[in-house]
C-alpha cells in the first residue's frame, strides 16, 4: 500500500529544511520526483540498479529530459503532469510506449493553499504557501498515488532544471526520511537449467519480491524461484512499525551440459563432464562410468553427463552394430573416391557377405545393408546423403574395418 503524505509537513521537520539536504528519503522505493517552476533542459542518470523506476516530472514551463546511465532501461513509465506552457515539454532515451504528458490533470489531495490541477511545485518546505501552484503535499501525493510502488526521493526547486542529475545523488527529501529495517534474504544461490529453488526472506512482516519472473508468490517470505536465467532478486519488506529494508540474493542458473558421443570404432567417448553413466538400450551398464566406453554388443547407446557444478545432461542415442561376442580385429578401411558425391568403394580380403553401416558424425544411423561377396571391390551408393562427414563400418564375422569419408554436392 503506498503511504499518502498527510502528515508531511511534520516530517519535514526531521527531513529536508533546506533545498540543498541531497539523500534518499526511502532506499526501498521506486519512485523518482523532479518538480519546479521554470522549466529546463535536463539529464536524469539512472546510475543504479533499482527495479521498475518510475519517474514523476512537473513544471510549469516546458522541459526537456533525456534519460541516460547504465541501468535506464530499468526505466519502466515516465509521466509529465504540468502546464507545459509552449508545448515542448518532450523525454528521451526511453521507449516513447512509456512516457504519459499530460497537461494540469486534476489533483488527488485538495490543498487549500494549493492550485486545484497540477501545474508547479518549487519548494520543499511544506509550510510554505506556493501562490499558484501545487503544494509540496499536493506534488508528492499526485504521483505517489498515479506511479505503482513507493517513492524513493522527490527533488524540487524554483529555477531551471538545467544539466545531469545522478539517481545515486538522490533529491531533497521532501516526504521525509523512512525509517529502516533489516532484513535477510540469505546467500546467493546455484541451481541447474530447469530447476527449483526456494528463497526465503526474514525480519519484516510483509514482503515484496521483484522482478516477478520465475516466482511462485512474491508476496510471500518464502517464495519457489525457477529462472530460466541469472537472476538477482530485490525483496523489499516493511516491519509493524511501517519500516522498509531491501536486501537482494542472486540465483545463478547453470546451463545443462550437451554431450555429444564421438564414435571411434567401436569405442565411444564424450567430453565436459566430471562423471559419467553410459546406457546401452535405456538400461544403465554396470561399471560404465568413464568418459569412453567400447562396445561389445549391439544396441543403442547413450551417456549422462555430469558437470562440475552438478548439472547432468544426457546425449542422444547412438545405434552400433557389432557381433554378438566382440571384435578380435579392427582395422582401417581405405576407401575412394573420398571425398565422393556418389558412392565409394573398398576391398576386404576377409570375403563373404558384409554387414555395413554409415553413421553421421553425431552417432545417428544414416544408412546400412548387407553386401554380396566380391571379387574385386565393394561398393556403397551414398548420393542420398547429405553433405558433412560420415563413418562407415564393416563387419565380418568377428572382425571390423572402419572408415571416415565426406559427401560434397
């Protein structure tokens, strides 16, 4: 609930006498306020870190405000509530979607000393009478009550607006200064892509989560976070007493590995991961929990990852076809014309009818057949495949040639 400032003239007291007292009045609040009389040509340097700033501006002649720093685009609406008297009041550096000028709309606090529609406010002093234009109370609780959130500072003067105003620096205080609690949101966190993790705050009574992105209840003291990336979260909470504290915690979100299984023969291997579980059909394989692994019957073959901050990844499945009690003898084929747009070709003095299959560089089954016993060479067509490097394997009883060779069309 946003505070109406009643009361302000008795903060002003303890708060901002004097034009000159620079500070933040709220280090919880989102809500920026530059008033005055004469107008200008000013630089508003958002130099912080804050979510959803909203900035209030009013003046009596026009202005013209740039919006610049490294965290504008934390910048979320920007409106003008003034007389605008040539019409030239304009705001740059931000999404023009987010920027209202509206001219003397009507006040939300009646002020007897203060003009009915918004036009001016120049003076911090709340006991002073303004003569025609809006009182301090009347400034303050017109975009405290038209900006969603609280106010962080409000910076009113009588003459032009001129030069770069640093958010850091903040404004004159003139709703007071808040009192503050503390509170603990904890210490930063790692999670893995796609998981949960539960964040919880404590001493204050209520509590406000932002961004929102990813948050189960950020109403809420503990609260489910599931970024899809690195997140740093601001809590704001507010104590029985109406005190605010803001901490923040960090929820660094760890991208999953991508193995990719690289087939040598009959030996597959994978890099990246810290330990490893190899699976032949779905079905983990005893004792498998290296980085490579040889296969000795066919099947298909995949392998979960592990990497150094815990995350797992599992690769696709390879297809291997080898003889059902292994392989006593492995050689490399020669094979031609390499690289080739239509078929290569081979001998094998072995003889007899050959099993053959190619596979794509990833591990997946491109082709495979039997060949018939031949005198001179072997031949397989491979003009279907697609362009990129292929591995080709042989098998003869308990024996295997294999052969890498490019397609180029």
């Amino acid at each position: 609930m946003r505070n109406h400032y009643a009361l302000l003239s008795f903060f002003v007291l303890f708060g901002c006498m004097q034009l000159q007292a620079q500070g933040v009045c709220n280090p919880a609040g989102n809500i920026l306020i530059y008033c005055n009389y004469d107008g200008g040509n000013m630089t508003i340097n958002i130099d912080e870190n804050i979510p959803d700033i909203r900035i209030g501006i009013c003046t009596y002649e026009s202005i013209s405000v740039a919006i610049t720093g490294t965290y504008a685009g934390n910048v979320t609406q920007v409106l003008y509530a003034g007389y605008d008297n040539d019409g030239t009041t304009s705001v740059t550096g931000v999404d023009a979607g987010i920027v209202d000028i509206l001219l003397y709309p009507p006040v939300t606090l009646f002020d007897v000393d203060g003009y009915p529609y918004m036009i001016c406010a120049y003076e911090c002093d709340t006991t002073y009478v303004p003569g025609g234009c809006n009182t301090v109370d009347q400034a303050v609780d017109y975009f405290d009550t038209t900006l969603p959130g609280t106010i962080r500072y409000s910076y009113m003067q009588y003459g032009v607006l001129t030069g770069t105003y640093n958010m850091s620096n903040g404004g004159n205080c003139c709703v007071g200064a808040a009192c503050v609690t503390a509170i603990d949101a904890g210490q930063d966190v790692d999670i893995c892509a796609g998981e949960t993790t539960s964040l919880s705050v404590t001493g204050a009574l209520t509590y406000a989560w932002s961004p929102v992105t990813g948050l189960s209840d950020p109403d809420a003291a503990t609260t489910d976070a599931s970024p899809t990336e690195t997140t740093t979260y601001i809590v704001t909470g507010t104590d029985a007493d109406g005190c605010v504290g803001i901490d923040t915690i960090t929820v660094t979100v760890h991208p999953l590995p991508e193995p990719d299984i690289e087939i040598t023969g009959a030996t597959l291997s994978v890099t990246g991961g810290v330990s490893y579980q190899w699976y032949q059909d779905g079905t983990a394989i005893p004792g498998a929990t290296e980085s490579s692994y040889t296969v000795t019957e066919n099947g298909l073959y995949s392998v979960v990852v592990t990497d150094a901050n815990g995350c797992t990844g599992t690769s696709g499945e390879v297809n291997m076809i080898i003889q059902s009690i292994g392989v006593s003898s492995m050689h490399v084929l020669p094979v031609y014309p390499n690289p080739t747009n239509d078929y290569i070709q081979f001998a094998y003095a072995a003889g007899g009818d050959l099993k053959w299959q190619i596979l794509a560089m990833d591990g997946a089954l491109a082709a495979q057949g039997i060949l018939s016993e031949s005198t001179t060479a072997y031949r397989i067509p491979v003009a279907d495949l697609q362009t990129g490097l292929y591995m080709l394997q042989i098998i003869s009883g308990d024996s295997m040639g294999t052969a890498r060779f490019m397609v180029l069309h």
